[in-house]
C-alpha cells in the first residue's frame, strides 16, 4: 500500500535543537533545565510550543525508576507545554509512536477514553441513535462531490495510490471525516419519508496529515466518535444539532468538570460543507481556547452533491437534511489542561479509571499479614458500593514513592491503612485535588456504610471543587471589550476577550492576523440590550468570544 504525502513531514513531533543531546529524554528535561530555560528565546519557544520531545533512546526505555526528587513535573508557571508532555508521559497516558505525528495510547490513557466513551454512547442511545461503523477508504472522487468539503481538507488528506503492488485505478483517501462515505449510504437506505429520522453514530479512527502536532490535542490519526444523521425537514435538523451539542455540554460539565461555553461558530471557522456549526469551547490552564466538541448543521449541502433523495407524504422527491457531531480523544488532552497541577494529573472522580487508591503501610514483617487482609477488606467494601478502588501492594517501592506516583496519575482519593489504623478500625482519607494536612482526614471508619457513605461524599466533593475551579479560573480571564483597542490589549494579556460583533469576514481575519486569536463562537447566552460593534460601530445582534487557541 502506498502513500501519497500531500505536505511535508518534516516538523511532526521534531525535537528542539537544544535538547537533541544523546542522553535526553522527556522525563529527564529538567535535570538541564536552568541551562535550557536561560538559552531559550521567546521566539524559540513559540515555535516549539506544538511540538513534543523526540522518542525514547534504548538506553532510556530500560532505566531504572526515578527517585522520587527526580519524578516531578515541570512546573505549569515556567514551560505550559513541558508540564503537559511531562504529565503526558509520567502518568503514563500515552508515548510516541514509531511514525512522527502519531501516539500510542496507553492503557490508563485509554480507560480514560472509555470512560467518556461509557457516558456518551448511552446518551446517543438514550437519544435514537444506533452504533454502526463505516470502511476507512473512501473514493477520492468522493471527497470531490461537495467542492466547500475538498477544499477545507484537501491539505489534511492522506491518499493511498498502490494497492497490492499495483497502482490503484482511482485513488482512496484515509478517512478524514465520514460525511462522503455516509451519504453515499444514506443514498441506498433512504427511499421513503417513512425512511426518515435515520441517526447513527461511530466510533472510529480518523487521519489528519497536521503539521503542528502535540499528544491528545492534535496528531496524526486519532480516535473520535462521530454521529450522522437524516431528516425529512431543516426545522428537525437543526433541533438535532442543537441538542447533540447540548449532549456535548451537560458531558463536560456533569463528567469531566470542564465548564465549556457552547455557542455557534463564525461563518469562517465554519466545518467545510455545512451551514452552520455549534461549538463548545473550554478555557485551557495556559488560557487558550480548546475546541472541546461540534455538532453541524449539514442542511442540503451534502444530500444535493450525493442526491440523497427520499420521496414525502405528497410523492414529492425531496433531498434530506442533515447533521454530523463529534467529540474526540482530543478531550482527553482538556482534561489535562484544565485540572492538571505542578504534581501532575488531577482527574475528575467521573471519569477516573481508578477513584480510589489503597496504600497499605507497614515496618515489621508481623505486621503486614494484618494491614493487608485489612486493605483487602476495605477494597472489597467499596468495590461492593461499585467504587473503582485499587491496592498498591507492591514491596518494591516505599510508600512515600506510592503517594508520589499515584497523586502524578491524579487518582481522586488516597487511603493510607497502617498497623496502628488497623488496631482502631480506621483509615485515613488524602483528596488528591486538597494537597498537605488540609487534605488529609484521619480516624475514618471501617465500619462499611461509614466508609462507603464517606468515600462517596468525598468525590463528589472533588467533582464539585474541580468544577469551581475551573469556572473560576474561566471567569477571571475573560474581558469585556468595547473597542479594538482594548481586544488587543486583552489578547497581549493571554485573556479571553468578548465584545460586540457585527463586522465582516475580513475584519474577523484581520483580528486573526494582528492579534493571533479568532472568533471562538457566539454563546448560546447573550447579554440584554442594543450593542453596537467594537470594530465598526454598527448596530450588533449578539456578541462574540474571541481568544487564541490550539
């Protein structure tokens, strides 16, 4: 099978030049980071801001553990993107794979996804939609029925021109997206009204040739879900729009703890071939903008280019309205962003694949027959309550290392059960997301409704304090603007900057070549009132966030 690579390779996941020396490895940047900090200029490290360390060396791949000095992430404050690619690989969520631009996704990483996965594929079915799944190849001549289509993603395409040692007659594109293949399906499926609303939803992989890549945000290939759907009316298409992105919304709210703004996007930032795109938009650690989930308006862009037809009530042939949503393993990427600290990884005990972890402690050898039938007990207790709960009984590691490494994979809660707590019939409870004494609850009872009424208490606690955090920290960078003085001025500050917006498209690319940042979307919740255009000075309908983003 043969690839034709339509832009270049050569900046995917490529190392700074600094940090190409033979020992180098991610995990072990800050051992020359004063050096590296000091030789650094701010334009070098805007240029390496999306791109991610080189892969491990041989000699790194078998190194022994690091102390526990030596296991701390990068602090947020000094290098954003260090601290994410270190809480990338220390929490082992996912590592490089062999081709530039692609990652492997690591188990914990993975049950991360499947978590999201669990929530939103009963909230497709909750909402008619059935799972199915779609080939990978699509025809190139596909891609060139719908001409807005071809021309967003033609520079993203990967296209295969050999198969089995020959040259293939018409060339296939690795899918980008579905919306091609599906109507050419809904096509052959769809005759009647009484044929309609067909909604369906997969869960696949997709290959985007970027050039600019980081884990989770933005690679190579990566995995999604992505829902299709047909309707006899626009009125119930855009009803469907509306309410996967409000799936989309509750999900990362109630879920990952993420207070995303949802709204509708820009005619310019609109998805390629639809009318019109909704959008959530959450706040990163660093403040930029991450486009966390969208859900299209297709109206008849795609069914007229396929003619997918169905004849109405009154014998008429009518072509189909549509919709297309997604939510990718990009999230997993916001997670990280939004919650993460100088410790690591900080998750929200929804979506955490372990909420509980269990240290047990003991010096003497005649003690750890007694703590750890103990520990036993108390797993089994809240595995009873179906609380994800896990023991770390490893003898190679102490348990000051176990604390570290635990609280780096951002397990929500920590129970530390020695011989004096045994002798009492109690634990002791650490919230990851509280660190130091202020976190840390002793003389917890065994006894298990105690135990189990406590634990639950307490991640929602954190569920709820990792939301108001996060909402917090939102609302304090977000500005007010009036004028485009003062969205420039906001922009330079790294904010948020939400203003009145009636401009055109080019004005809207004039914000985007001057200031860096774009039209995010115009929020579902507006204010009250006559607003006049911080650009123009004319009358204005509704205001628009704008902020730079990955």
């Amino acid at each position: 099978m043969g690839f034709l690579c339509l832009p270049s390779l050569h900046r995917f996941f490529s190392p700074h030049p600094l940090l190409c020396s033979s020992f180098y490895h991610p995990s072990e940047a800050r051992f020359s980071l004063p050096k590296l900090h000091a030789s650094l200029t701010a334009r070098e490290k805007a240029a390496e801001a999306d791109e991610p360390p080189p892969p491990r060396s041989p000699a790194a791949v078998d190194r022994k553990p690091l102390p526990l000095h030596e296991s701390a992430v990068i602090p947020r404050s000094l290098d954003f993107n260090a601290w994410y690619l270190d809480v990338v690989a220390k929490a082992e969520l996912a590592d490089y794979g062999p081709v530039r631009g692609t990652m492997v996704i690591r188990p914990y990483g993975y049950a991360i996804w499947e978590a999201i996965q669990e929530y939103l594929n009963v909230k497709f079915k909750e909402t008619g939609h059935s799972n199915m799944y779609f080939p990978q190849f699509i025809p190139y001549s596909f891609i060139e029925k719908e001409a807005s289509h071809v021309e967003g993603f033609s520079p993203e395409l990967a296209v295969v021109t050999i198969g089995g040692g020959k040259e293939l007659e018409e060339k296939l594109v690795v899918r980008p997206t579905s919306e091609t293949i599906v109507n050419h399906m809904f096509t052959q499926w769809i005759q009647s009204y009484r044929d309609l609303p067909l909604m369906v939803n997969q869960w696949a992989n997709v290959t985007r040739w970027e050039l600019r890549t980081k884990p989770f945000i933005r690679t190579l290939e990566f995995l999604w879900q992505e829902g299709h759907t047909a309707h006899a009316s626009a009125e119930e298409a855009e009803r469907e729009a509306l309410q996967m992105i409000d799936v989309y919304k509750k999900f990362a709210y109630e879920q990952a703890a993420i207070p995303v703004i949802a709204g509708r996007k820009s005619r310019a930032e609109t998805f390629a071939g639809a009318s019109c795109t909704y959008t959530i938009e959450a706040m990163m650690g660093d403040r930029k903008a991450l486009q966390a989930g969208t859900s299209h308006n297709l109206g008849q862009n795609f069914s007229r280019a396929f003619e997918t037809q169905f004849t109405d009530e009154n014998g008429q042939k009518q072509h189909v309205w549509q919709t297309s949503w997604a939510i990718s393993t990009r999230f997993v990427g916001g997670i990280i962003m939004t919650h993460g600290d100088d410790t690591g990884l900080m998750l929200p005990p929804r979506l955490a694949p372990i909420q509980v972890i269990i240290v047990p402690i003991w010096k003497k050898g005649d003690e750890k027959n007694g703590v750890l039938d103990t520990a036993a007990s108390v797993e089994e207790v809240l595995k009873s309550a179906e609380i994800k709960v896990k023991i770390d009984d490893s003898e190679q590691r102490t348990p000051g290392w176990k604390y570290n490494f635990w609280e780096m994979k951002g397990v929500p809660l920590r129970i530390e059960i020695g011989p004096r707590d045994v002798a009492c019939g109690s634990v002791v409870v650490i919230r990851r997301d509280v660190l130091g004494k202020v976190g840390k609850e002793f003389g917890i009872s065994m006894e298990p409704s105690v135990l189990i009424t406590h634990v639950k208490s307490r991640l929602e606690d954190i569920q709820s304090s990792l939301l108001q955090r996060a909402t917090h920290f939102r609302d304090s960078h977000i500005v007010d603007v009036s004028s485009y003085e003062e969205l420039k001025e906001a922009i330079s500050q790294g904010k948020w900057a939400r203003g009145p917006w009636s401009a055109s498209d080019a004005d809207e690319q004039k914000v985007k070549e001057e200031t860096g940042a774009t039209i995010r979307c115009f929020p579902f919740d507006q204010p009250e009132g006559s607003k006049t255009c911080f650009m123009t000075g004319n009358p204005a309908g509704e205001v628009a966030i704008f902020a730079r983003s990955y």
